[in-house]
C-alpha cells in the first residue's frame, strides 16, 4: 500500500516508519508543521514541532530511507485546535486539544489530503489496536496499558479508522526504543513531548491570560458566598486545588476545590473535596466508532488520557449519551470527552456537557 | 530513472570539470605561501582567474574569488553599503532579487529602497529612475530572474545609476551560460556569479568588480584577493569554477538554441493544461519555465512530481521545510494562491529531450490528484 506517516520527530513515528517499510509497504513520512511561530530548539519534554522536532523527522525519514516533506497546517491548526482551546476555556470548559487535532487536522485535513494525493492510509506513532470483524473496523486498546492512547483517537469514526495504521499496537514503549536504538535512529533517545503542544513552557494559565486577559471576578463557596478574587475563571478547571489564593481558610479547614466555573457570571465555585464526586455525566455530540448505539447498555468510561476505565451504566437517546458512573469519580470537568469500551474495544465517544 | 529539472537550484557536476578537479585535488600548497609549492598553487590559481575572466570578459583583476553567490551578492550589497556610507547611505535593489542580495539589502533596515516591477516581471526604467537619486550608493537589478526567467535591462539601469553617481550591480547567477553576459559591454561596476549553476563545483562563485571601484570587504583576515576577500582562495574550486564557466560559453548559440527548443516543448505542453498560466516569457531565459496552476498547491504538485521522478521546484524559498508564497511572483502582482500554486522547471547542460517528455507525461495525472487534494 501506498502509506502516509505523520512523523513528529519522536521516536514513536519514526520507529512507525521503519515498521512499515519493512512490510513492504511504499511508505512517504510527513512532518506536520503545526506552529505558526515554531522555536527553534526542542526544551526537554514540553512542547513539539519545534524546527528541531523537524530536522528529527527529517533525519528519522533519512535514515527508514522514505522520501520526507514538511505540511504546513499552521492556519488550520490554528482556528481548529488552538482557537477552539481557547474558546472553550473561556466558555467555562475544559478542553482536550489532542483529541480534537486527532478529530480536525490529523484524521481530517491531513488524511484527506493523503487520500486524494494517491495515499491508501495514515499511519501515526499512536499506541493503539485495530482489528477487523466483518466489514467493521474495531478500534482497541494498545498492549502497553500505560501508553495507550485509544482515549485520544475515541473520535474517530469508520471511515478514518479505515484507512489508518497504528503500527505500534502491539509493542511496549520501553522496546519501541530499544528497536529505535537498534536501528540506528538518533531519536530512540528523545524525550517524549508531554502536556499540550502549544504550550511549550508548560504554563497553560499564562497561555490563556495572554489570549483572554484579564477579567477579574469572585470566588464563591457553594453557597454562593464571596471567599476571594480571581484574575480570570479561565485560569481554573474543575477539581483544581492549587493556585486559588484564597487568604481566609475554610471554615473546617480543609482543602477547597473548584467544584463549577461558570463563563457567563466570571464566577469560580470552590468547596471541599466531596463536592467534586461526579456520579452522573451528560454528554452531547456523540460519535461512533463502529455502529451508533441507542438506548441502554453497561460499559467501561474514560474521561482523561490515562484515566481510570470506570464501570458505568450508559444511555443513549436524543444525541445525547448519559452516563451513571457506578462509583462516584473526582473532578470530572464539563469540555472533556468521554470515551466508552466494551472491555479494551472502544464504543465511542461524546463531550462532557454537565455533572452531577 | 529520474529526470532532472531543477537546474536553477544547482546543475549535476560536468565530468570534464570533475576531471579537471580531481586531478590537481591532492596538490599541495597555499596560494600565498612563497615557496614552491605556493607558487605552484598560486599559478594555477591565476590560470583560472585568467580564465574566468575571459569567459565573462573582464580583467583578470577584476575577479574576487568567493565561496559562492550568495557571498558575492553579500559582498556588492553590504561592501558598497559600507564603503559609501557617508553622503550616500541608500541602496536601491529590485523587488524579484534573490535572497542574498534582497535580505542582505533588508539588513540595512530603512537605508535599503525596493524598485517594484512590471507584472511582466521585467524591471520599469520609470519605476528605477524614480528611485535613484544622489544619496544611493547602489542599484542591484539581476541579469535573469532565477524564478521566472525574465531578463532584465541592465545595462539601461546601469546607465541611470551613472547619472545619479551610484554603482550599479547585477546578480548573473542564473543568466551565465543562458544568455550572453559580457562584464565589459554591461556597463556593471560589480557583477555576481556562481559556479554549480552552470556545473562547477558547490562553494566557489565570484564577484567582479570594475577595477578602480573601492568596495569595502566584509571579513578580515589575510588580505587575499585584493583586501576584498580574506581566507586561504580554495584553488581547486577555483579551478572548477574557471572550467565550468568556460564549458557554459563555448558555444552560446547551440546551447541557447538547444535548450530554448526544451523550454518552447515544455512551454507548449503546458498551456494545453487546463487552468495552466505561463509566468515565464518568450524572450525570458531559455533555461526556464515558471507556471501557476490553478487550485492547486505547488507543494502536492511537488510531491506527486517527485513521486514520479521528476524532480522540479517552486522556485522560492523554503522555510523550514515549508515553502512560502513566490515573493517574486507576489511582486508581479500575483494573488498569495497564485504565488503559493506555481512550479519552476529549469534545464542545463545535462538536459535532453527525456526530460521534457518525462515531465510532460507525469503533469495530468498529477494536476489531477493536487486539484482532488485541494478541494
């Protein structure tokens, strides 16, 4: 097959690659230039795409011996990923922009485009399963339970997963870079990137003040009593203890935490730690990974990248998918997406809407 | 098999030229050691200084050996700049110049004055007479465009430098070999060529500058060649440089002709492309084609092209990785689509008839996929 792989620059990508060359696939890498303001040097683990993360991909495509070019979807990146994480916060939600580069540029504009250049299939770095059943594509859990990320390509649908690859399904980290290192790619060696990757020094609060300001307003007990002030309730997402700068302790002395953020009044709730257990979660805009589901059904949810799978009740109606958590869970933030399985089978996916 | 169009960007070493390197690459000897081995060193490095120059009529010390041409571009631009500082700080360089003399030119901040050109992407006498004046130390025009191929009026623009006391410099690197180029009859006090563009060796190019001219170097050092270049000359590049020159002009009209009847094959297949607009003209070099292609990205064009071992360009720089609109194509008036969905094919000395058929062949089915992927 004619293949496409987004290479980052990591090793995981790279290592993707050599895989796939060596199927006898006729394999091309693509470096996606995401930043419109890319640094020239990679600092350590945080961020990615930097002009070195390019020269990586580069040497990695070099060294598999595929011909390499550099997409540049900064624009789109930009009002689809980026825009879209800023205007959820300010909306009082909390976002996953991984999955929504997945949903928009990765599995969208970047497949499309492969597929119209002659491509068969997208292959990433991602660790993560796909088997067939009949004429249904089934996407799974990775081997490495520790690096799976089938939470972040939860949105995908059929006729993505169809012509994707995820070479990497099966191995653990730690051998995908012994094989990295036994096939001479300099990157085995490289830090993974963690946190989001347009935020390259790490500080999500800076990044949003620059890109909201300021709008001072108060913090309220779950009475609705004033207890403090804040610069923005952008800064805050649900089941945050650090950085509330309370001055007066609560009235038992225990911890607060931000139970609510509500855009339209600038209002950030905090209460203690019991207020954050979440036993019931509205989602809307659900999508499907195989054939959509409609009424009851008993599965495992996810609702952050390395999340604990939770047992739950799920139903489906109306486009929307309520999910009653068999044990209450802390800190479940309206914006995020739950992702359900069936055991290591991924069901689909919906955004988190209001908990309860 | 591929097939080689980009030429512009660098042609494939001539093997006589090859020859020629290889045979004196173990000599030893610094030029301006005065030993034996020096002299040696340094006889072989003025035969082909003499040579050179022959090829571009000039004087033999008119010749500044530099490590290509974008040095030498540098080297007019900012050693003019610096040389005539006072009283007259300004330079003046055409909107389609090369990187080198554009950023070197940009470097000088609000001292450096752009003289926009013609949609045609010929440079305007109105548009140059209008910017020159008794406080510019330069104009810069090129000889040819090296993304369009267009020929610019030189010597016409020399002559308004003249008049207004300014020097007048012209960047050749793409117009050596292509199209007559007499240093002598140009009227240049500074002229710029490169050496892998007519099939010498990557690092070597030289600036000619009208003797009496006092520029003013960029680096210091040794003092070699005349103050204005310091650093050990690398003879054996020199050499090449010298011996490609002189392969480029042996024989002009049969060149011009044989590559110009590539260039009107090319040319004509393209326009019974739908959607296909010419940028290059007629009268432009007979090396190059430059064309838009409507709803298309240049980048999948490339990609598809590259697939099918054809091996072309945008033309324009790259950052990155990333190619960037034609800021030469955007300075002829062209719409950022248009500067972003426009392809180069340029031939030289190892250019044949299988190229242009390769080409040709590859262009339907690629124009139909990058039209597909740009939907």
């Amino acid at each position: 097959m004619r293949v496409l792989v987004a290479m980052s620059g990591g090793v995981d990508s790279a290592v993707a690659a050599a895989r796939l060359v060596d199927d006898g696939h006729e394999v091309t890498g693509v470096h996606l230039a995401l930043n419109r303001n890319p640094e020239a040097y990679r600092s350590g683990a945080r961020g990615c795409c930097s002009l070195e993360d390019s020269n990586d991909a580069r040497r990695a495509a070099d060294i598999v011996g595929i011909p390499f070019y550099v997409w540049d979807l900064s624009e789109r990146f930009a009002t689809d990923v980026v825009d879209d994480f800023v205007a959820e916060y300010a909306a009082g939600r909390t976002p996953n922009p991984c999955l929504r580069c997945n949903e928009k540029i990765k599995f969208a504009a970047v497949l499309e485009r492969g597929l119209a250049l002659g491509f068969e299939a997208l292959a990433t770095g991602h660790y993560a399963h796909l088997t067939r059943s009949g004429e249904l594509v089934q996407l799974r859990r990775a081997a490495d339970a520790a690096k799976d990320q089938s939470y972040v390509l939860g949105v995908l649908a059929q006729e993505q997963l169809r012509h994707s690859l995820f070479p990497l399904y099966g191995t653990p980290k730690a051998q995908v870079r012994a094989e990295a290192a036994a096939r001479g790619l300099p990157v085995a060696h490289k830090p993974d990137s963690h946190d989001i990757c347009f935020i390259s020094d790490g500080d999500t609060a800076g990044f949003l003040t620059r890109a909201l300001g300021e709008r001072p307003g108060e913090i309220v007990d779950a009475d609705g009593v004033a207890v403090g002030t804040h610069a923005g309730s952008h800064q805050f997402t649900v089941g945050q203890r650090r950085g509330l700068r309370l001055g007066v302790p609560a009235p038992d002395g225990r911890p607060r935490y931000v139970l609510a953020i509500s855009a339209a009044d600038n209002t950030v709730t905090v209460g203690a730690r019991e207020g954050l257990a979440v036993s019931t979660m509205r989602c809307i805009r659900p999508t499907w990974t195989g054939e959509a589901r409609a009424g009851e059904w008993r599965g495992l949810v996810q609702v952050r990248a390395h999340g604990e799978p939770m047992p739950a009740r799920l139903t489906a109606s109306g486009g929307e998918v309520v999910i009653e958590l068999d044990a209450p869970a802390s800190g479940i933030a309206p914006g995020q997406a739950a992702v359900y399985y069936d055991d290591d089978l991924v069901v689909g996916a919906s955004t988190i809407a209001a908990t309860s | 098999m591929r097939f080689y169009l980009d030429h512009a960007a660098g042609s494939p070493l001539r093997p006589a030229v090859a020859d020629r390197v290889s045979a004196i690459a173990l000599e030893p000897g610094n030029p301006s050691s005065l030993h034996s081995a020096g002299r040696a060193a340094r006889a072989r490095l003025e035969d082909a200084r003499e040579r050179l120059a022959a090829a571009l009529d000039a004087h033999p010390t008119e010749i500044v050996f530099t490590s290509g041409g974008t040095e030498a571009d540098n080297l007019a631009v900012l050693g003019a700049a610096r040389a005539r500082e006072s009283g007259r700080p300004r330079v003046a360089v055409s909107a389609i110049e090369h990187p080198a003399v554009a950023q070197a030119a940009a470097s000088l901040g609000d001292r450096a004055v752009r003289v926009p050109v013609a949609p045609s992407g010929v440079a305007e006498l109105a548009a140059w007479a209008a910017a020159l004046d008794a406080t510019c130390a330069l104009a810069s025009l090129m000889w040819v465009n090296n993304e369009t191929g267009a020929v610019q009026p030189v010597s016409a623009v020399a002559d308004l430098a003249h008049a207004v006391g300014a020097w007048a410099h012209s960047d050749a690197v793409a117009a050596l070999g292509h199209v007559p180029v007499s240093f002598a009859s140009s009227g240049l006090d500074l002229l710029s060529v490169s050496a892998h563009k007519v099939g010498g060796p990557v690092g070597i190019g030289a600036l000619v500058v009208r003797r009496g001219l006092e520029l003013a170097p960029l680096g210091f050092g040794g003092g070699q060649e005349r103050l204005l270049r310091s650093g050990t000359v690398p003879v054996t590049l020199a050499v090449g440089l010298a011996c490609a020159a002189e392969a480029a002009v042996a024989e002009p009209a049969a060149e011009v002709s044989r590559l110009g009847g590539l260039r009107d094959r090319i040319s004509a297949g393209l326009a019974g492309l739908p959607g296909v607009t010419l940028n290059s003209r007629p009268d432009g070099s007979p090396a190059i084609v430059n064309a838009t292609f409507e709803g298309c990205r240049a980048d999948d064009l490339l990609l598809l092209l590259d697939a099918a071992g054809v091996d072309c360009s945008t033309g324009s720089a790259c950052t990155a990785g990333v190619h960037q609109p034609s800021e030469v194509l955007l300075a002829m008036g062209r719409t950022r689509a248009q500067a972003s969905g426009s392809l180069r094919f340029s031939l030289g000395w190892s250019s044949t008839d299988a190229d242009a058929d390769a080409l040709l062949a590859a262009l339907p089915d690629a124009l139909a996929r990058a039209h597909a992927a740009n939907a």
